[in-house]
C-alpha cells in the first residue's frame, strides 16, 4: 500500500500568498467572554509563579513541596521507534534528576515551559504560523478539559452557539449545562455543509443577536467519520469573518489523516493562506489519540485573551496538567524530534487507514443492502445508516427511518454486538437510524463476526 502524502496543502485556486496580515484587537474577544470569565480573579499565588524565575530572586512564595522527600528517584521507559515495522528496537528514556523534579513539582498553570515552546514550534511548523500574531499555546489535561474551559469562558445563559451535527457525545453535556440555544448545522460525507449556516445567517432576525461561535470536528469527525472539505471550510471561514463569530476546531484526529487527496489545511492554518484579518479560530489538540490517551494531555491554540481565559479558569479548578505526563511526553519528543513525531503519527495514519480498509470489506461482506455508509478518511468511525425494521420504528413519530437506540437495546445487546445509538450525537436527542461503529480496536476475525451478527439481526 502506497503511504499518503500528509502535507497539508491547498487546492489550485486558492490564495496562498503569506502575509503578516490584521489581527483582531483584543476587545473582540473580550467582548464575548461569559460573566463568570470576566468576573474570575487571578490565582493569588499562581499569578507570582513567573517572577520566580528572574534572575537573583530568592522565593518564598509558593507552598511547593521539597521533592527530596518524595519516593521517585527515577523513572525508565521503554519507547518503540518512531516506525515499528522498519524497526523494532526498543529505546530507554530516563527522568530523572533536574527533570524528575519538574515533573513531580507543581507547575504552571500553561504547562511546562519547555512542553509549550515545543507545541508552539509544531504549530508554527504545521500550520504556517508567525509568533507575532497574537496567539498562544495552554495545555491542559485533554482536550476535553480544555473544551469545557474554553466553552465556560465563552458561552452564557441564552447565548446563540453552532454546533456541527452529528457531533462528538463528549461536548454536549457541557454545553447543555449552560444554558444557551444550539443550532445545529448538519454534516454529510464532506463534513459540515456551510450552506445551511449561510441561509439561515442571511435570514437572520434583525432583533437578536448572531452566534457567538462555531463547534465543529474538521478531520474524521466523531461520530460521522466524515472530514470537511477545503471548500467548505473556506466557507465556513468566509461566514465566521462576515457574521463576527469564533470557530472552536476540535481537532484529535488531525494526525490521523489518511485519505487520498492530500490533508486539507486546519481552520487555523487557512486563517492565514486566505486574505482577511486573523484571530477567529481557537484549536484543540489531544496526544489521546496518538500517544497515549491515559496521559490526559491536550492542548489549546488561539488568541491569547481566550487562552488567558482558560489558564484563568485551571488557576482556580485542576491547577495544571499532570507535570508528570507532561514530561514523559516531552522525553518522548526531545527524543523524536519534530521529525520523528511526524513519522510516528504517519504510522499511525497508517495504521488506521489499513484497519479502515479491512472494515470497510466486511461491511460490504455483510451490511450490503441493510445499511447505508460512507468510507471515512480519517479517524476510527463509521457513521452507518441502518435500514431498521418497521418494529423499530419510535412511536409517534410520523415516518422517521427508525431508531437506532431502540434496535440497541432489543437487538444489537441480546444478539451480542455494540454500537453507539446515533441520538446521543444530537443537542436535541432526536431518535434516528444511524449508529456508529468504531473500529480502532477490533481484529479481523472481530470485524467479520461482529458485523456478521449485525447484518442478520437487520436482516432478521
Ligand atoms: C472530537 C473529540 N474531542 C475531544 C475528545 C476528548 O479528547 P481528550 O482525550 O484529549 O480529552 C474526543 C475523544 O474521543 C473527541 O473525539
């Protein structure tokens, strides 16, 4: 199998002159930041941890720990290279001493200096970006913490917030909590259709107020599997600029991109190969998917009044991302290089895309004719419209497809097979037919069989 070309890259026709381009003042973000956001005081003492480090300066400010007396002494993994299939040797990588002690320190609230200033170089290496533009990298522990920061600082009681829908389970609860209007915007194969977004912005009631900001999945979306195509996304952008709103890229599955044209740049790359000012888009990144999602590491990427935002909000709840994870982490990347890791998460590109290639076989070997899908082209799911039985069917809804949640419990758990129900990827909680199938985890003889007893339970 040939290995896809990963660069992110534009399509013919695009600008893609570079230019140190108009940032968004920092009053625009100001302006929508929540009440509690606003209302939130620095961390006393964390607030000093900075003038720490001067020069000369004698502390003895911070309620830090003497490591000394701590049982760690050093800490030795073994790492697999960067491609196990070229290479199997092991590698030790050791904490210990200066490191170890930062690792088992309190730390900063952003995260360890030297682990910020590495993600800042790969997203200045990924995404084009300059450091002059006004923003900046937090860490936080996932990005599902980082998420449900950014959403707390941003997102008020009656608010107006775009959701792309279907969308990732994990966010819904956080958003719902607070209170405000989702509007849903739908997905198909190629990701969020800025088409809907647009006619319903251009109908838009003269007397209330326009979206805050957009939450959307851009690669290998959860659940849908789908990734946004280039001309979407520039749409997307062209109506965030026009209606004044913010795009929240929740992207973990960037680096597992495997399709065939080459990888869409990131809404926060396009920013700046698309003339117009830049600021509009706050990233999420997660080692979850590619290192190890035990870590509970993410992190966040955007305008510096967002982030400050967030590390504002970590000041007052968890403090910092476990130092601990941090540092094995960048161990890790000391030892790879933004090289290494580039070759580790084409691996894993690799991977995912030959598991995808062996699943999509058995759907075609069992689903043909119960079930509608389209092959995803990063990430790990399948997004499968189910052709349920009319028993299936949720009552008192008028010709609905059926309902998935239903075919889970009375079927698919009897008859010894998973699934995710489609309605727990919607705001609204609508009954629908599709499921999602993830098949990150699964074996062949796994995937023949499972799908085997899902085919005949729909045949049935
Ligand atoms: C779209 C999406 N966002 C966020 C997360 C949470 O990731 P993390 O483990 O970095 O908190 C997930 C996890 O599955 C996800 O699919």
């Amino acid at each position: 199998m040939t290995k896809p070309d990963f660069k992110p890259t534009l399509e013919p026709g695009t600008n893609e002159r570079q230019t140190t381009r108009a940032v968004l003042p920092d009053a625009v973000y100001r302006n929508m930041l929540s009440r509690l956001s606003k209302s939130r005081k620095p961390a006393p003492i964390r607030h000093l941890f900075p003038y720490e480090s001067e020069p000369g300066m004698i502390s003895m400010l911070a309620g830090k720990p003497n490591t000394s007396v701590f049982p760690f002494v050093s800490l030795t993994v073994k790492v697999r290279p960067s491609n196990p299939r070229i290479d199997d040797s092991l590698t030790d990588l050791s904490l210990d001493g200066q490191d170890l002690a930062v690792a088992l320190q309190y730390g900063a609230t952003s995260g360890t200096p030297e682990l910020v200033k590495w993600l800042t170089d790969l997203t200045c290496h990924l995404h084009g970006s300059q450091l002059d533009e006004g923003w900046r990298v937090t860490i936080g522990s996932g990005s599902q913490d980082l998420l449900y920061k950014t959403f707390a600082a941003l997102v008020e009681v009656d608010d107006i917030i775009f959701l792309e829908s279907p969308t990732y389970p994990g966010v819904l609860p956080i958003v719902q909590a607070l209170g405000c209007n989702i509007i849903e915007i739908p997905s198909d194969a190629d990701g969020i259709d800025p088409a809907s977004m647009a006619s319903l912005l251009t109908d838009w009631p003269k007397d209330k107020p326009y979206p805050k900001l957009l939450y959307t999945i851009p690669f290998g979306s959860n659940p849908s599997g789908s990734t946004t195509t280039l001309s979407r996304r520039l749409e997307v952008l062209r109506l965030a600029r026009e209606y004044n709103f913010l795009i929240l890229e929740d992207d973990p599955y960037y680096h597992l991109y495997y399709g065939d044209i080459p990888q869409p740049p990131s809404y926060f790359a396009l920013e700046r190969k698309v003339n117009g000012e830049l600021g509009r888009v706050l990233r999420f990144d997660s080692f979850s998917k590619i290192v190890a999602g035990g870590l509970r590491l993410g992190w966040a990427t955007g305008p510096e009044v967002l982030v400050n935002a967030i590390d504002l909000h970590g000041s007052s709840s968890n403090l910092q991302a476990s130092g601990m994870s941090q540092m094995l982490v960048l161990r890790l990347l000391r030892h790879w290089g933004i090289e290494g890791f580039l070759a580790h998460t084409a691996m894993c590109a690799q991977f995912y895309r030959e598991k995808r290639d062996l699943f999509e076989q058995y759907l075609q070997k069992h689903l043909k004719g119960v079930a509608e899908w389209s092959p995803p082209n990063a990430s790990m799911f399948y997004w499968i419209k189910l052709r349920l039985p009319a028993s299936m069917k949720a009552e008192n809804i008028k010709n609905d497809e059926g309902d998935s949640l239903l075919f889970l419990t009375e079927k698919a758990i009897p008859g010894g097979v998973l699934v995710l129900p489609g309605e727990c990827a919607y705001a609204d909680g609508r009954r629908i037919c599709n499921v999602r199938l993830s098949f990150s985890l699964l074996d062949e003889g796994s995937m023949d069989e499972g799908l085997r007893r899902l085919g005949s339970l729909l045949r049935e």
